[in-house]
C-alpha cells in the first residue's frame, strides 16, 4: 500500500510517541518516522535522558514545552510528564495511540517496574489511549532499526485497526538477530543482587553508586526473556491493575483471623 493510500485508509489518526532516553536520540526519530505511514504524529519527549525513572510525575517545579519543530516539542520532565503534557497541551484531546520508545536497551521482566520507557505508554493507557512502549537491544556501535520500526508499524497499525482489550498496552522487545516473528508472553522474574559501590570525593565525604544487577532470570519458556534470547519480538500484554488477584483469598484469610483475635481482645 502506498503511503497515499494509507493517509487515505487512516483520516485523521493522532499518535502521540515519546520515549525515556530524550527527545535527540536515534530510536525516537526512527519510531516517529515509522509512524507517519499510519497518522500524524506529535513527539513529546524528554528534554534529558530519564531512563529508569519509571512512572515518576513532576509536581513540585513547573515544567516548560520547547517546541522543537511543527510537531516536535521537548518538555524537562519525564516520560509520563511528557504525556500528560502532550494530551492537554498540544493535542489537547487523547490520541488514537501512545506509543514510547524505541528505548536502547532491553525492558523485561520485572525490570519493567523500573522502566520510564514503559511508563509512557502506562500513562496513555490510564489518560485512555491504547498504546504500546518498544524496546530494542542494547548494541555496540550503530544499531540498524529497519526490523524493529516494521515491527512497532505492524503492532500500531494492528491496534489502530482493531483495538486493544480495554485498559491493556503492549510491551515489546525485538530479538538481537532477524526475527523468527512475534510472540505472546509473561513477564519474567528476576533475581536482583544489586550491588552499592562506595567512594569518596575530593573533600573527603563518601558518595554511592547504585551498580548494576547481575542478570538471574528465572528459566520460564513463556517469559519475555526466553522469546528475546531465542530470536522472537516478546509482546507482553500489561495494565496498570496491579492487585494481586490470585492472594486476595489469602489475605482474606490473614485478615479474618487477626480480626477475631483483635475483637477478643477488645471484648475481654
Ligand atoms: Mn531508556
């Protein structure tokens, strides 16, 4: 189909896309480009990289829009700053799609919690657009996104046809080498052993630095990890729900129990 044809098929679509590495890097301007097939599409994104932010909201300091280009604009804030930003501000209205990415490096498993990458498409979802966040390996040198922007087409134009389930995004991450193709999985589990390196600066003072967990992930052939290693695109559904469904009996139980022994006691 040629792009004229797409513009045709697809109106006045909006796709918001931001990211967690900065409005200058190489993987939002491949995103954004690939995009353009299938909308209109407005960049917001970071000023300064804020990778592993996660889900942070700027209250306590104003924020400034900086507009880059027609529909370019950097904001100093974070992925889901960006987004709040983008929805009330320059859309002012919700975007047929949120899309965040494509982030330098891996989001799986439970780093996912981590990620400001994921973030944004989290916040898209609960501002109540469907979207999806796009992760690629971490390289050494130029990295060549031809397989991973035709994935996140493939993905987008998928949900601006048919939907997602509602209050549900998409976490995906392209495989190192070419695709065998796309897969649905769970998030793996991770065993952290974060190490705190300690030094000292000039004037005497100790100072820290978080170092990098050492990567232990549980062996589960369904997980995002396993499809990644093993050369398939990992599409994880996620939502924001976070309860624990299956231990609400259990902590029912818990709290039953603690309860007869508190109202003994208030009886006694
Ligand atoms: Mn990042």
């Amino acid at each position: 189909m040629s792009q004229g044809e797409l513009n045709c098929v697809t109106g006045m679509t909006r796709i918001l896309v931001t990211n967690d590495d900065g409005l200058r890097t190489s993987g939002i301007a491949a995103l954004a480009q690939a995009l353009a097939l299938l909308g209109e599409v407005y960049v917001v994104a970071p000023e300064d990289e804020s990778s592993a932010i996660g889900h942070a909201l700027t209250l306590r300091r104003p924020l400034r829009i900086r507009q880059v280009s027609e529909r370019w604009f950097g904001v100093d804030g974070t992925p889901t700053d960006c987004i709040n930003i983008g929805i009330n501000r320059i859309l002012e209205g919700v975007p047929d799609l949120v899309v965040s990415g494509i982030n330098e490096g891996w989001n799986l498993g439970d780093d996912i919690t981590y990620s400001g990458t994921v973030a944004g498409a989290l916040e898209g979802v609960l501002l109540g657009a469907p979207g999806m966040a796009v992760s690629r390996p971490r390289v050494r040198g130029d990295y060549d996104y031809e397989t991973v922007t035709t994935a996140a087409g493939h993905l987008a134009r998928s949900i601006l046809e048919d939907g997602l389930p509602p209050r549900t995004f998409l976490n995906v991450n392209v495989p190192r080498r070419q695709p065998q193709g796309f897969k649905v999985t769970v998030q793996a589990r991770r065993q952290y052993t974060t190490a705190v390196a300690e030094s000292c600066d000039p004037r005497g003072r100790p100072y820290y630095w978080i170092e990098k967990a050492q990567l232990d992930w549980e062996p589960d052939a369904r997980s995002d990890y396993h499809a990644v290693r093993n050369g398939w695109i990992s599409v994880t559904p996620l939502h924001p729900d976070w309860t624990a469904h299956e231990a609400a009996g259990a902590v029912g139980r818990l709290l039953d129990r603690r309860q007869a022994e508190a109202l003994e006691r208030v009886f006694q």
